[in-house]
C-alpha cells in the first residue's frame, strides 16, 4: 500500500482489504436475484419499498389497501390499521424485524426478502405485545431506561420458532393470515406471471 503513509492506516486497510473478501461472498449470493436492487437502498427508502410491495401483492390478491393517513400505520389492509416491518436476510441466515412500538394499527405484516424466496408472518398487535412484554419471545430494541418502547423480532427462515409457526412462513400462509384477520377472503384468478 504505496499511498498510505500512516502505519495504522495501512493496518486498518490491509483488514479492511481481508474483510472485503467475506462480504463480497455474501454480495454474490443475492447476484440476478429480482431483490438485489433493493440491498442497495437505504433504510428508510427499504421501509418505503415494502410498504409498496405489501401494497401491490394483496391489491393483486383484490384486497382493499389505502394510506393509513398517519404514522401511527403503514396502510390500511380492508379498513384494519396495518405495520409494515421489512427484513432482508442477513449474512447470518436470519431477518430481523424492527422498531415494533405499542401504537394504534390492528396487526404487523413482517415481509422477509431472500436472494429468491420471501416469507411472511402476520400478527395481531395483541400478540406481539403479549410476545414481546409477558413472554419475552420477542426482545426489546434498546437497553437502558427508555428502552422498552420499542421491540424487535429475528427469526431464521429453517428453524421458525414454535410459537411463530401459527401466524405464517409462506407467502401463501401470510395471506391467509391477513385474510384471517380481515376477514376478506382473496383472489388467485391472476396468478404472478
């Protein structure tokens, strides 16, 4: 490394340089995957996109979906208040779903983007409360005294943990959850092309 001068410099590029190597591997495996654009975002436009992609995929499922009209939800699914939380999968095989808060929606949809697979789990905030503040299967975000507002969910797509099998995995399992819940029952005349 002719062009640095400063000796801890150079020790931080030449691990820097090792590390490339590890993420590079991990870049690959999204390579020509429909998703890999998506990786790129940042957080807040990736909030955005899943919020769209939810949006499309149960308005191609002929469900009502709307604006919520405030930050309190992310769209309105057959008139229940619904949030969106969004994971891609993460270099250690698991999706990690944020920023779960006690505000007014009815239930979350968690959309989790592979290379080439996506899954989907779909709970009524009563149950995330009760997952994250009685039975801890659910972690709060932050440490310290305000850090009980808010609660985040990992889950490994190859070993769902018992309690979560109920509320999805599938796609097609996700939306019999939101149908469930809404009591609207979709259409699968148009297929995915």
């Amino acid at each position: 490394m002719p062009d640095i001068v400063d000796p801890e410099v150079r020790v931080l590029a030449t691990i820097s340089l090792q590390l490339q190597a590890d993420y590079a591997v991990a870049e690959d495996t999204w390579k020509g995957s429909p998703f890999e654009w998506i990786l790129a975002r940042p957080s807040r436009q990736k909030g955005a996109i899943a919020e769209r992609l939810i949006a499309g995929w149960l308005a191609a499922r002929s469900f009502n979906v709307t604006r919520s009209g405030d930050s309190e939800a992310d769209r309105c699914i057959e008139g229940k208040r619904v949030e969106i939380k969004f994971s891609t999968l993460w270099q250690s095989g698991t999706y990690t779903f944020q920023q779960f808060r006690d505000q007014s929606y009815d239930f979350a949809i968690c959309l989790g983007i592979s290379p080439f697979d996506a899954h989907c789990w779909v709970l009524a905030k009563e149950e995330i409360l009760m997952r994250w503040r009685e039975t801890h299967d659910m972690a709060s975000q932050h440490g310290g005294a305000s850090g009980s507002d808010t609660a985040w969910l990992s889950v490994d797509p190859n070993a769902v943990p018992d309690w979560l099998r109920p509320f999805g995995g599938t796609l097609r399992e996700g939306l019999e959850q939101v149908s469930r819940l809404t009591g609207f029952t979709p259409s699968f005349d148009r297929e995915a092309e």
